[in-house]
C-alpha cells in the first residue's frame, strides 16, 4: 500500500511513520515484504515527506529489528539504499543511547567492519569515538581504535536488539575482535539499548 502513495498524499495527511513500525509485526510478513515497507518508506522521505526512519521511535525502530527475521533482515541489506539507511539510523542513534554513568571518563575509539559491504575490502565501516561523556559516529577511520569488531549485519542487528549474546558470537566465530577483548566484552553495556 505505501507503495502507491504519492508524497503530497503523504504531506496532506500527516502520516505518521512510528505508528507504521508499531503496526507492522514482521513476523506475519513474507522474507521481502519488510524490505517492500521499508523501501517505500525511504521513498517518500527522499521524495520530501516527513516520514524518514528518524522520525521512527526507538523502541519502535528496535522492536521492528528484533523481531525481523534472519531472512528478512538478510533481505534488507542487499538493497544498498535500505542497508545504508538501516546501519546509518543505528549508528546515528547511538549517542543518544549512551548509559553516561559509564562513558562519562571513557575515551575509547571502535572500528566497527560490517561483511557484505561496499567500502574497502567489502566491509562498511563506522567509527565511533567516545570522549567527554558523548558518542561521535563516522564512516572515516580517523583514529587509532582500541577495537575493531567485524560482524555480518545480521548478527550486528541482533547484538543491538538483545537477539544474541556478544560471548555467544565471539565464541562461535561470528563476531571478531581485534584489540582490547576486555573493553570488547563490554561494549555493549555503554549503551542503554531500547527494548522491543
């Protein structure tokens, strides 16, 4: 249905893109069909609509995630443009996530390698620097890391949405650490992830 919407349809109703996430329960849905909503979407926020993933909730945007299948994520992130959209809007957010008890004398910087990308050697890189209490996010390599973490976006996404445990993945060689394995094991802890 999104789909077959013009975008000043969209701009005269107000539509509403976190009650769309909350409404839509990917698992009653098909391998492609998230990738279809999501696509349209990404659509008519380029297309001008105030409908972007940003203007999704967090805890919206998170349950969508963890509630995607293997499949249907997979799907997600051979569409260059959806999978640019999705990682960036997870990197993006993470500043905003911080748990500050933790990160406020923290300076650390994480290279993060997500398989199947587009950039040198295949991966999608991000980086994320932590200093002073705040999270910055970049695609440039600009400091020396404490860590580089490699993972496909698969795993990625169900690390961040509480699907699976970091030792799990690191001990079945689905997540790769190179660096400080003690700041690696936790990582995800800086952060106070949204729950679905």
């Amino acid at each position: 249905m999104l789909e077959r919407i013009d975008v000043a349809d969209v701009a005269a109703s107000n539509i509403d893109v976190d009650a769309i996430g909350r409404a839509i329960d990917p698992r009653k849905l098909g391998t492609n069909d998230l990738t279809s909503v999501l696509s349209a979407v990404n659509r008519l926020a380029e297309a001008g609509a105030d409908i972007g993933l940003s203007r999704m909730g967090p805890t919206t945007f998170a349950r969508l995630m963890a509630h995607a299948t293997t499949d249907q994520v997979e799907a997600i992130m051979v569409d260059p443009v959806l999978r640019e959209r999705v990682l960036g809007e997870i990197f993006r957010r993470m500043g905003a996530h911080l748990r500050q008890d933790r990160v406020k004398d923290l300076h650390a910087v994480v290279h993060w390698r997500l398989t199947g990308g587009s950039g040198e050697g295949g991966f999608d890189r991000y980086e994320t620097v932590f200093r002073g209490g705040t999270c910055a996010v970049g695609r440039e390599m600009a400091e020396k890391p404490r860590v580089t973490v490699t993972l496909t976006p698969v795993d990625f996404l169900k690390l961040i949405s509480n699907n699976a445990s970091a030792p799990v993945l690191f001990m079945t060689g689905k997540l790769k650490v190179r660096g400080d394995l003690a700041f690696a094991a936790n990582l995800i802890g800086l952060f106070d992830l949204p729950r679905p």
